[in-house]
C-alpha cells in the first residue's frame, strides 16, 4: 500500500516538473493564425502578440506573419478601414476615439487617415446629433451644469470633437 501511495506521488511530481507550455511548428503555427486572420480582420501587432503568447521565436514570427502577407490573410489598410467602419457604426465612437485605438495598435498615420474616410461626413454627424440626443433624455440630473457635464464627459469620452460636442450641449441644454 504505501509502496503504491508513494509511486503515484512520484508520478504526479514527474508531472509537476514537465513544461506544461504547448509548442507549435512553424506550420502548426501558420494553419492556427490563418484561422485567426479568416475570422475576422487583424493587425500585425495582434498577429504578433498572439504568436509571442505561442512561444515562438522571432525568425518563425517573421516567417509566419510575412506568409500571412503574402496570402492576404493579413492586410493593415483593410484592417484600418473596416475597425473604423464597426466602431463607427455599432459602438458609436466618435473620429479621435478610433485615431487613438488605431495609434495604439500600431497603424501609421496614413492608414489612420484613409480609415477615417470610410465614414461618411453626414453619416457622422446624423449619428452624433442622434447619439448626444438620445443621452440628453436619459441624463435624469435636474441641476443644468451637472447635466451638462454628464453629457459632456458621455460624449468626449467616446471620442467625438470637442467643438461638437459643446456645440450640441449649449443647443441641448439651456
């Protein structure tokens, strides 16, 4: 009894001291990240993290990230433009907000610009216009100021200009 208690205890510290850090060939690799890129459009930055989380090392990252390339599963403009799009769109952000999101991952400046022009100006301000309405009717504060800087801090904070945004308040709220 004890021999068998004390074998199974052995076993379980073998255990214990192997690499419990899964390991991917290159095309093990490559086959996992052209699924990450099939489902939905990538960054190289988001592209190069995952494969960092993968342990692998910098040459295979290159190669990986180069093929990806190369077969159109990786495309940063169309990354830019469709992020701008989807965040514009559903999430309601306003211009600075989705610059700030694109800087952060990386994207130069010219992507960022050619991004933005995805959004059509009057399509852009209908939504503000919209949006900053539908939050006025929802801000239950009596006291003018507050209300005017809880709709404020709602507004900036999802990234719409500032002259818009205090624009609207003072035609809003009086």
């Amino acid at each position: 009894m004890y021999a068998l208690l004390s074998e199974i205890l052995i076993s379980f510290s073998n255990y214990a001291i192997m690499d419990p850090k899964k390991t991917y060939t290159v095309t093990e690799a490559l086959t996992k990240m052209q699924r990450y890129c099939a489902y939905q459009d990538r960054c190289h930055k988001e592209v190069h993290e995952k494969l960092k989380g993968m342990y692998m090392i910098p040459e295979a990252i290159d190669h990986i990230i180069g093929a990806l390339i190369e077969d159109k599963f990786l495309n940063e403009e169309r990354f830019a433009k469709s992020f701008a799009r989807g965040k514009f769109r559903y999430k309601k952000w306003g211009k600075k907000r989705i610059t700030l999101e694109l800087k952060q991952r990386d994207i130069s400046p010219f992507l960022i610009k050619v991004a933005l022009k995805e959004i059509p100006e009057h399509e852009y301000l209908s939504s503000f216009h919209e949006l900053a309405e539908k939050r006025n009717l929802q801000i239950k504060e009596t006291n003018f100021l507050k209300r005017k800087k809880k709709l404020a801090d709602y507004l900036l904070y999802r990234g719409w200009e500032t002259h818009l945004v205090y624009e609207k308040i003072n035609e809003l709220i009086r």
